[in-house]
C-alpha cells in the first residue's frame, strides 16, 4: 500500500483500489484506512464499499453496465466514470449540469493474454479515441463538465507501454480543456512465480512524471494523477490452503494427479488464462520425502479444472515437480489474493464457497468471511 501511495507523480496522486481483485468487507476496510480510495467495477461494488464503511466521495464507478442503482449511488456522492457514449448520455439526462469522468480507449493494447487486454481495438472497455468529438458533443448536450480522463488499458510492467499510454493519454486531455484529473488505471505485473516481470515504479514513474510536467508547460494544467491498482496491492497477500484428498496416477506412460479438496470453485485463473501460481506441499507427518512430478486438479467434474495448466495457455498440461505427497496433505497455491476468491466459479458442482482468513500484522488470524451454508446457496430457489 505505501509503494502504491509512492507512485512517481508531479502534481499529486490519487490511489484507487480495484476492489473487484478482492472485495471483502475486512480488506476494503484495510485499504481505506490506509488512504486509499475505491474503482467500483459495478452499482453492486459502490453499495457494497459503502455499506463496508467507505464514504461515498471515495468511490468512483467504471462499469461495463450502467448501473440500475446509479441515481441513488450519485445522490449519495458517488463518481462516476462514463464508459460508452450511452453512459454518458444516460448520465447527463440524469444530472444535467453535473461534473463527469470519461474512460477512452486510448487506441493502445496491453495485457498478458487477449482474456485480459483492456484496450486496443479488439477491447470493449470505454470509448474509441476516434470519438472524442462525440463525446464532446453529449456531453455540451447536457451541460457536463468533463474534468476526469480514465484511459485503463492495464499496463504492465513494460516501461515504454506505460510512456506511450501516458502520452496518448495526455494528447486526449490536450483536446479536453475541462480535464483536470487523468487515471491511467491499473494492471501493474506482480511476478507470482520464477521468471515473471514485476512492474517497477522507479522505471516507469519518472518519464510519466516527466509527461505530466510537460503537459503542465504546454497547456497550463496541473493533471492530477489518479492510479487504480488492484492485483498488485493484493495477489501475493493471499494463498488458497487446500488438502491433498486423493492421489491417484495413469499408469507408467501417463501421469501422477493430486485431487485437491479445491479447485475452479475457489482459483479459476488456471484454468481460464493458464495462469500460474506457486504450489507447495506440506507434509502432514514428519516422514522424508522424496519428490514427483505432478498434475495437480481441483474437486470439481470437470476437465479443465487444473492448476497446473502450461504458462499462459489453459489447454495444455504442465507437470510440476513436488515434494512427494500423501493424502491428507496440505496443499498450498500462493500467489491467491487477486481474482480468485472473488472470481471463482462459485457453487459449481454445489461446493459451497470457502471461508476467508486474515493474518493480521501482529500475527493473529481472524476470520473476515464464513464458509457458506448448504442453506445458504439454496436459499433462492423456489422448489416445485
Ligand atoms: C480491473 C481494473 C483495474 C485493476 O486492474 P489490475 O490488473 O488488477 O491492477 C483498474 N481499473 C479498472 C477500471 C479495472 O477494471
């Protein structure tokens, strides 16, 4: 959090948190008592993070889907980021008069696979550069101040993407006379595993300041930074512990498997992405183990229910080398904390969802989220 509030910037720094990567009651309360605010990615995210203590002015909304509650959520206080030309003009019909923020698709592609790029022309997210006139125009309809610019097209950890980002982002609110915070959203790598790149603010925070000093000289406005981290403020918090409930092989030419009493229900980036996140297993009893080589699969009845898929591609399986194990087993997948509880595939095979547990600074653990009831995940249903 405090490398996150450090981020290079020349004329001040607002930090959101993605709270989508983790949205637990207990950790957007973490987040906004160390200053933070929030990026809501839903009406349900913004009533959610108030209804966990976060003052409303602190919440600013980019949704995919206008929420149906957004009146409501406005009145109260609020931001909102319109991310098509249809929000923006809901929107102003809505608070004719009123200041707005815009998302743009700068035009500029990033992410780690095509499932997590958020920009460029094969992305849906905000509204292609080549309409800023359109934007203009509804927003002059409505009477809008637009004074925030979102152009999130998740980064990484690649110093020139983030420059050039900067820059086109920077020649948008050039030709936006009213703009006077600029967010360049979030997606800073975190290395989970041996090899990956993390994103090193010292690298790309100096030339992005450096941008927005030059845009202060050249057009006479001091650009607020905004920045709205959510993997990088939570993945390496937070590791998935799970039991080695069975042990079985296919034969001499085939493979040894470690079924987890977890899987897709708790961790879906595996199998979605062909992320990968460390696994190690401890040993139950003080026996010496020798290691193996292993596919390790979740609970569910369900082919693509692994965690040991091959880097980047979801549909080939990669071995991984273990400490030998045993049923009974803990299992333990790190690297957890971002997009795992909070984007499982929830209740598939009726497994209910799994409890959460904070371990506090001071070394306690507390639990922040019960596991969930057989009643609870039937509670809706209207039996004939
Ligand atoms: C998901 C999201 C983020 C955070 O992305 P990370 O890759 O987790 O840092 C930031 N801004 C917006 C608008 C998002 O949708």
């Amino acid at each position: 959090m405090a490398r996150a509030k450090a981020f290079p910037n020349a004329f001040g720094l607002t930090v959101r948190y993605a709270m989508k990567a983790l949205p637990t009651a207990a950790v957007i309360q973490i987040m906004d008592r160390a200053g933070i605010h929030i990026d809501a990615s839903s009406g349900f995210e913004a009533a959610r993070a108030i209804r966990a203590g976060v003052a409303p002015e602190k919440i600013q909304i980019t949704a995919q889907e206008l929420p149906v509650n957004l009146q409501e959520l406005v009145a109260q206080g609020v931001l909102f980021n319109a991310c098509s030309l249809h929000q923006l003009d809901q929107y102003g019909q809505t608070f004719p008069g009123s200041e707005i923020s815009v998302r743009m698709n700068p035009g500029l592609g990033s992410g780690h696979s095509n499932r997590t790029n958020v920009g460029g022309p094969s992305a849906s997210f905000g509204i292609w550069h080549e309409h800023l006139e359109e934007v203009q125009a509804t927003a002059a309809r409505h009477n809008l101040q637009i004074t925030g610019l979102h152009t999130h097209i998740g980064s990484g950890s690649d110093p020139d993407t983030w420059v050039h980002c900067a820059n086109l982002s920077l020649g948008l609110a050039a030709r936006m006379p009213d703009v006077i915070r600029l967010s360049l959203g979030g997606g800073y790598k975190v290395a989970r595993v041996e090899g990956e790149k993390a994103t090193d603010f010292d690298v790309i925070g100096p030339p992005v300041r450096a941008a927005f000093e030059a845009f202060a000289d050249a057009h006479g406005r001091k650009l607020h930074l905004e920045v709205e981290p959510g993997t990088f403020l939570v993945a390496n918090a937070g590791a998935l512990i799970a039991d080695a409930a069975d042990v079985v092989d296919t034969g001499e030419t085939g493979y040894r498997f470690i079924k987890l009493n977890a899987g897709m229900t708790e961790i879906l980036r595996p199998s979605l992405y062909g992320a990968q996140h460390p696994i190690v297993v401890v040993p139950r009893d003080d026996s010496s183990r020798g290691t193996a080589r292993y596919l390790v699969v979740g609970h569910c009845c369900e082919s693509g229910d692994v965690l040991t898929p091959a880097p980047g591609n979801p549909e080939e399986l990669a071995p991984r080398m273990l400490c030998e194990t045993r049923i009974g087993d803990a299992v333990v997948i790190e690297g957890a904390g971002a997009y795992c509880s909070s984007m499982p595939s929830k209740n598939y095979n009726s497994f209910p969802e799994c409890a959460e547990v904070l371990l506090e600074s001071g070394g306690a653990f507390r639990q922040i989220r019960k596991r969930q009831s057989l009643d609870q995940l039937l509670e809706n249903e209207i039996a004939g």
